[in-house]
C-alpha cells in the first residue's frame, strides 16, 4: 500500500502551460467584452450594462494576448481568434455609431 502511494506520488501532474492560461484570458477577456457591449448579461450580476471603455479595454487586451501567442498557434487556431478578435471589433464600432 505505501508502495503504490509512492508510485502515485511521483506521477504527479504537469503544470499547465502558458498558452492554456493564455486561452483562458482570451475567454475572460472575451465574455467582458460581450457584456459590456450590452450584447450578453454580465455574469457576475446577470444584468445588462453597456461601457464601451470597458468593452474597448477588454479587446484591446484580448488582441495583445493574441499577438503574444500567435507564434505558439496552429494556421486553425489563429483563424478561429482572428475571426472572434474582428467580429468584437466590428460589433463595437457598431455599438459606438448607435445614439445612447
């Protein structure tokens, strides 16, 4: 028994790499910007608030993050963040056009 926690013991868990963390901010960075664009529900309080600073904030960290990463992803995955990076965009220039 002592043996096999020993064993256990020694097949410990990689850390995680940076670019998973990195994926993960994007994902954060990216419901922010949804939701203060007005388009989603704030998680934190399920209500619906547009700051377009904030929002403008949110997308321009998220498109650092990406150009940190870009040498690390695959021709898939820069397409996929490419396209949810210029879908953001476009959907705040329309959010700052509109009257408040």
């Amino acid at each position: 028994m002592e043996e096999e926690r020993k064993e256990k013991d020694h097949k410990k868990t990689e850390p995680g790499k940076i670019k998973d963390l990195g994926y993960y901010f994007l994902n954060v960075l990216s419901a922010k910007a949804w939701s203060y664009m007005g388009l989603i529900a704030h998680p934190e309080n399920n209500e619906f608030r547009i700051d377009l600073e904030e929002c403008r904030k949110a997308i321009d960290l998220y498109s650092a993050i990406f150009e940190y990463l870009r040498s690390e992803l695959s021709p898939e995955e820069k397409k996929d963040l490419e396209i949810h990076l210029a879908n953001m965009q476009l959907n705040y220039v329309e959010k700052t056009k509109k009257p408040s």
